[in-house]
C-alpha cells in the first residue's frame, strides 16, 4: 500500500473519530442509523448494513441480515477476513483490509475495510467500520500493471530482438574480419600496398560495425532498465569540463570547433557522475552527429534561478519543427539525415531520462538553417560564493 | 615447445580461417570440431592444451563441453569464444572453467595474445 494511501486512511480514521468519538479500541458503533458503517459479531453476521453492501451485493437489508460477511465474499478472500477477525479479537485497534463482494451486477466488486472492535464488558464481541467502495481505484491500478507490464514485455522483446540479430551478424563479421586479416598479412599471396591501405579501410568498417553492435545491445538494455543513481555533491562544472575534454578528440576529427562558456563559480549539484557524463555526452554526439561536414559546438552554463542552465548549441541545419517534437522520443530517427541512427535516437532519450530523473529538464528549440540548441536544467543544491 | 590447439567451432568457414590463422602464427591445430560430441572425442584423442570453444554448437552449449573438457584433462585452457550476448555469460563462462572470455568478432592479434598469454612457459 503506498504512502498516500495510507495517509488518505489516516485522514479517514480521523474524521471518524471527530464525527463518532475517538476510534481505535475506545467507543464502540454510533448509535445513530444514518452513519453509512457496518457492525459484525465474531462470527461475522451482519449486525448493521450499510447501504453500500445492499447496492454492491443487490440483497435487501433483512436478507443480509439473515446472511454472514463470509456468505457475501469470495471464498479467496474468507482466510483474510477470518484473520481481521483474529487480530481484532487479540485486541488491534484497527484492521484495515481490502476483499471482493459478491456483486450482482459485476460478479466481483472490490472494497476496502476499515474494521474496528466492539467491547463488551471489556470484552472484544464483535467490529464495526467503513466499507469503502474502490472499483474504480482498482480499476486504475490494474491499468496500470498491465500498461507497465506490456512496456516489460515490448522491453524484453526489444533487447532478446537486438541481441539475436547481433549474434547473426557477429558471425559474418568475424569470418570477414579473420579472412580479411589474412588477406592483409599476405597469408594467401602478396599483396601490395594499395590494396593493403582499401584492406586497412575495411578492418576499420569492420571494426566500427562492431562497436555499433555492441552500442546496439547496450542501449537496448539501458532503455528498459530504470535507472539507480549513486549521487553525491559534486561540482557541474567539472564534470561538464570533463565530458567536453574526453570528446575533445573525436569533436577535432569531425572538424568542429567547441566553445565552453562556464560561470566562474562552482555549481554544487546533487548528481551521479557517471549518468550526467553519458547525459552530456549523448547531447555533445548527437549535436556532432548534426554536422558531418563539420562546424561549431557552443556550451553554455548559466544560473537560472534555483537552477542551473546548460545549453548545447550545434551550427548544424537545424531540425524541423516536427521533429522537434518527437526528437527525445525513444528510437526516433532522423529520416532525412543520412547520419540518423537509431542508437542516436536511444541517446536523447537516455539523456532525457537521466537528467529527469536528476529532477531537471531538458527540451529542444531548432531553427531550420541557423543550428539547434539543447537547453538542460537541473536542479542546484548550492552555489560557492568563494569562487 | 609449440602449443597444441583444438578449435571447436559449428561454422566451417570460421573453424578453417581460425585454423589457418593459428597456423600462420606457429601454433599447432591438432583438431577442428564442429559439434560438442566431436570435440570430446577430439579431446579425448589429441589431449591439446588449449581449446578455443565457440559456446553455441548444435548439439550442446559450449559451456557443457567445457565442464566435460576439464573432467577429462583438468589442466587444459579453455577460451571461449561467442556471438551472444546475454547478461551473466562471461560469469557463467568463468564458473564453467573457461579461462578467457571473448566476443566475435575479435582481431587476429587480440586473440593470439590471449593464447601467449595463458600458454605455458
């Protein structure tokens, strides 16, 4: 049961002891017909119906009168309320358990029971409480179990879906690459360097078909897997600096210039290293990948308010407004790039993940021709007035 | 002394490339076996020092050939060698006795480095 749940009860049992008197092993059951509770005896025939039962079970009230709280239950749901009966009877103040009525009308009906004894001469006789009627809260919750459990299942056919078409494809590549190792050693006859250098250019697309494979089945994972962070309070600043250097190489290879703009104090934030460096750099390489032909990254960090703004600004074509949209969705594609995979459409929607579960933000503004930025916030723990 | 090597690989033009390649390095492939039945055989007659064992095979996993392997010969060096890449293999593939994990594909020099490296002296 969760929290809220469990505050909404609490709030329940205090309205009845403003309404009734004190609850929990006190008074025993208003006196007065109107008040919607029910009373029971050990034995659990009904003593007091309320007019919930009557509508759920489509009895009258004499015929539940003649009839037990285990006659209009399910007989799954008997061991639960013989065991609210035993706890009441060892002196609980208050049981609060759910069962299914019969129902006329649905076959099963679910309730919540709010059960508190009745005393006698000290002794426990009998329980009386609310009946909560919560079909339609069982109905959300089951909604939403089979929402995430189809999520699950589309998950794991996803990730067993990647990694089979990773085996098949392995097993070629490996036959070319060995063979293709051979060829170059001179292993089955001379072989000069033109055609050494076109084999050289192979072994490194072969190379690089593996390590897209293994980014693949990677992110094929990740996507499913809900993230845990490990934070500590740690400096955005250096982290971004750090990121940014270890893409330093690849960004110069690409012909793309970087410009990093940092705020000259430390920017405390509560924050898991590890996630924010594959955050940023999942946005660093997806703004790389929007300028094959190279161009100019800008990296700007500022204070906004209680929190801290980072933008990535690429010099790239821009992206159209309807895919904007859809940009940080999982496996988006950008159909018209060549470029376009469907591992960078997994990044963004890692990135995206990560930095909310950091409890920031991060959205796209693109203008078709001018570049795209990607704004990130996340939330500051504090700022070194130091410097 | 030259180390004897089996290959125990269900894809021929693999298992031949691997051969030939173990070769032009001045090792000596003493067996080639593509099926797990094959290699206890191959095992049992040749006793190579290493085997390099693919972990899918037809007719039984890697993993089970391995375990047989070193029931037979419990100084032999089994690397594995696969294609898959289910979470808790390279675990399984340490508990079964294998003493390199490798996913293909690999280069010729990684996977001749692993073998010097856990050859004898």
């Amino acid at each position: 049961m969760t929290g809220n749940r469990m505050t909404e009860i609490y709030k329940e049992l205090d309205l009845l002891s403003t309404e009734l008197g004190p609850v929990g092993g006190g008074p025993n059951p208003p006196a007065h017909e109107d008040v919607p509770t029910f009373e029971i005896d050990m034995k659990g025939h009904l003593l007091k119906v309320p007019p919930l039962i009557v509508e759920i079970t489509g009895f009258s009230k004499e015929e539940l009168g003649l009839l037990s709280f285990q006659n209009i239950i399910f007989n799954e749901d008997r061991n639960k309320l013989l065991s609210s009966m035993s706890s009441i009877a060892a002196g609980a103040p208050v049981v609060i358990t759910e069962l299914e009525l019969f129902s006329e009308e649905s076959g099963a009906h679910p309730v919540e029971v709010i059960m508190l004894p009745i005393r006698k001469g000290g002794e426990v006789s009998g329980a009386w409480g609310v009946i909560k009627d919560i079909k339609g809260r069982k109905h959300l919750e089951d909604s939403l179990l089979r929402t995430r459990e189809l999520q699950e299942r589309s998950q794991r056919f996803l990730s067993d879906f990647v990694s089979l078409m990773a085996r098949e494809i392995r097993q070629p590549l490996t036959e070319m690459l060995l063979t293709l190792e051979m060829l170059h050693s001179g292993h089955f006859g001379d072989v000069n360097d033109r055609q050494k250098a076109r084999m050289d250019q192979l072994i490194t697309a072969v190379d690089r078909l593996k390590g897209i494979l293994n980014q693949a089945i990677d992110s094929s994972k990740d996507a499913g897997r809900e993230i845990k962070l490990e934070k500590d309070t740690l400096d955005l600043k250096e982290v971004l600096k750090g990121t940014v250097l270890e893409r330093k190489g690849l960004l110069e290879s690409k012909g793309i210039k970087y410009d990093l703009t940092l705020p000259e104090r430390s920017v405390m934030v509560q924050l898991d290293r590890k996630a924010i460096q594959q955050a940023i750099g999942n946005l660093i390489d997806h703004g790389a990948g929007q300028m094959p032909k190279g161009g100019a990254i800008r990296i700007d960090m500022e204070m906004r308010n209680e929190a801290i703004l980072v933008t990535f600004t690429d010099s790239g074509p821009g992206i159209p407004e309807e895919e904007v949209e859809q940009l940080f969705e999982r496996f988006h594609v950008d159909r018209d790039r060549e470029g376009g995979s469907f591992i960078e459409g997994l990044s963004l929607y890692m990135a995206k993940r990560i930095i909310e579960t950091h409890g920031g933000r991060i959205w796209c503004e693109s203008f078709p021709g001018l570049g795209t930025s990607i704004l990130m916030t996340l939330p500051v723990k504090t700022v070194d007035q130091g410097g | 002394m030259v180390e004897s090597i089996m290959v125990v690989e269900d894809r021929e033009p693999i298992a031949e490339v691997l051969r030939d390649m173990l070769m032009a390095n001045g090792f000596s492939v003493v067996a080639l076996a593509t099926t797990g039945k094959e290699a206890v055989e191959m095992f049992t007659r040749e006793r190579p020092g290493i085997v390099i064992m693919d972990l899918l095979l037809p007719d039984m996993s890697g993993l089970e050939v391995t375990t047989r392997l070193i029931e037979i010969d419990p100084s032999v060096k089994v690397i594995a060698i696969t294609a898959l890449s289910r979470d808790g293999l390279i675990e399984d593939a340490l508990n079964a006795g294998c003493v390199r994990f490798m996913t293909k594909p690999f280069r010729i020099k990684e996977l001749v480095g692993t073998i010097r490296e856990i050859s004898s002296p």
